[in-house]
C-alpha cells in the first residue's frame, strides 16, 4: 500500500493515473488518498501564484501552470474512472457478489454502501408495484450516521365492544436518518470545482496520456516516439533549477538535453539555449 505519511507529488498521481486506466480492477491507494491530492492542488496552486506574481514570463511559472493544469486534470480523469468501478462493484454486490473493500478509501465505501442501498430497493420496484411485497425490509446497518428523524407512527384506533376480524397492527416504521434523505455528507466528499476557480480548458485524453509516465517494466519507446513535442537544445548557459511538467529542470552550460518544445523554444527565444538538429 502506498505511504501515507508523505505528501502526495504529481509522480505519484501519474502513477494511480497510469495503473487505475490499465487495470479493469481498483487500484489500492493509500487511504487518504483524496485528502492527499487536494493538498498537493493546493500546493501547486500556491506555487503558481508566488511564481506568477514574481515573473510572470519566467519559465519557471511556465512550469508551475503546466504542472498545476495537469495535476487537476489527472485528479479529475481518476475520480471518474474509480467512481465507474466502485458503482458497478455495487451492482455486482446487490446481485449477490461477494465483493471485497481492501482497495476502497473511506470516502468511496460510504458512496458504495449508498449505491449499494439504492440498486437493492429498485431491484425490487416490479415486486412492490405489483403487490408481490407489501413492505419494506428496514435497513439495520449502520452504514450512515446522523441525528434520527422522528417518522409519525399511527396511532391504533381503540377495539369495539363486538367481535371482530383480528387485524395486524401496522409495522414499526425505522428510523430515518437525516444523511440518508440526501446524498453523500458534504464534508466527506472531495468537490474538484473548490480548487479552481477560474475555468480552465481540459487537456485531451491523448495528450493526458502522453504526459504520463510509461510503465517501467515495458520496453524502451522507439527514438521516433513523441518526437513533435519535444526538441534537442545545447544550454549556452548555467539556468536556475525550474519545473517540468513531470518533473524539475537543472541545466548546465554545454549541456546537451532534450526539453518538452514549449520550454526548449522558450529557452531560444531568450538566447539561453540553441537547436540542435539530429543527423538521420
């Protein structure tokens, strides 16, 4: 299981992005998983802001912008994807699956348990609707907590004097809780719009993949691979440390490196760097 007790980076986003769209199964993040990437957004977003407040043309708030959009579309493209799995999990549940909930944050077994409840009474709406169940069985679990609901019990009305058909009192009406009447509590559940508030244009699922990381245990890419989005340049001088997309940048003079294209042009433009051209 991945360590909970340091803070969360882009790599390690990637990696639950990369692992989480190849697999049909949940990937077993750590269990703060969602509290983890709001703060690293936050964090990203900071930095973004000193950066762009400093020097706005710089390269490094180049990098800091790119990081930051990247982390929130990767949150984004994995919240959607484990979500997918864990409804379907509870419809395999209320078929009678056995399932297992090692791989499920405490945020996501409370949405689980909800669907869960949901799936069991519309799988029987045919049987009430037409007569074939006259009740509901009360749910006992306690999956959801909160302050109970008084629900109105009616009130027996007194027997006459003459004999009559025995009737059955009505059934005990269970307890409602005031969680169960909405959806998920607000406080428990990670709301992606609060950590951007201007809108921002959402990074292709082809290009999201291109970002990330390939496996380390598959095969080198060929040379040819992503060659359009990435150029050979020679340093012309020592540069500051400053931010990929995916990763820091410290460069030295004479230094021969390939660069993402956005931030070796950069780089030209401002005479720190020089093209180099790949003889075939």
């Amino acid at each position: 299981m991945p360590d909970s007790d340091k803070a969360m980076t882009i790599e390690d986003l990637a990696e639950v992005y990369r692992v989480e769209k190849k697999s049909g199964s949940l990937y077993v993040v750590r269990p703060d998983f969602y509290p983890a990437v709001a703060e690293l957004l936050r964090t990203q977003r900071a930095n973004y802001d000193k950066l762009l407040s400093e020097d706005p043309d710089s390269i490094s708030c180049e990098g800091a912008n790119s990081r930051r959009k990247k982390g929130m579309q990767l949150s984004k493209e994995i919240v959607e994807m484990r979500m997918d799995k864990i409804t379907k999990m509870a419809l395999r549940g209320a078929m009678g699956a056995n399932n297992t909930f090692e791989a499920l944050t405490p945020e996501e077994k409370k949405l689980y348990d909800h669907v869960l409840i949901l799936v069991k009474d519309h799988k029987a709406i045919i049987s009430r609707l037409s007569g074939s169940i006259t009740h509901r069985t009360p749910d006992i679990s306690d999956i959801f907590t909160g302050t109970p609901v008084q629900v109105p019990v009616a009130v027996p009305v007194p027997e006459d004097t003459a004999e009559t058909p025995e009737e059955t009192s009505p059934a005990p009406q269970p307890e409602i809780y005031e969680d169960d009447l909405g959806m998920i509590p607000q406080e428990d559940t990670f709301d992606m719009d609060c950590m951007e508030p201007e809108q921002e244009q959402e990074i292709p699922a082809d290009e999201l993949d291109a970002m990330v990381p390939a496996e380390k245990e598959t095969e080198p890419a060929p040379k040819e691979e992503a060659a359009d989005d990435y150029m050979v340049v020679r340093v012309l001088e020592d540069l500051d440390t400053f931010s990929g997309p995916l990763r820091d940048y410290t460069l030295r003079r004479e230094e021969i490196v390939r660069l993402p294209e956005m931030f070796a042009q950069a780089l030209i433009n401002r005479n720190l760097a020089v093209k180099v051209s790949m003889s075939p």
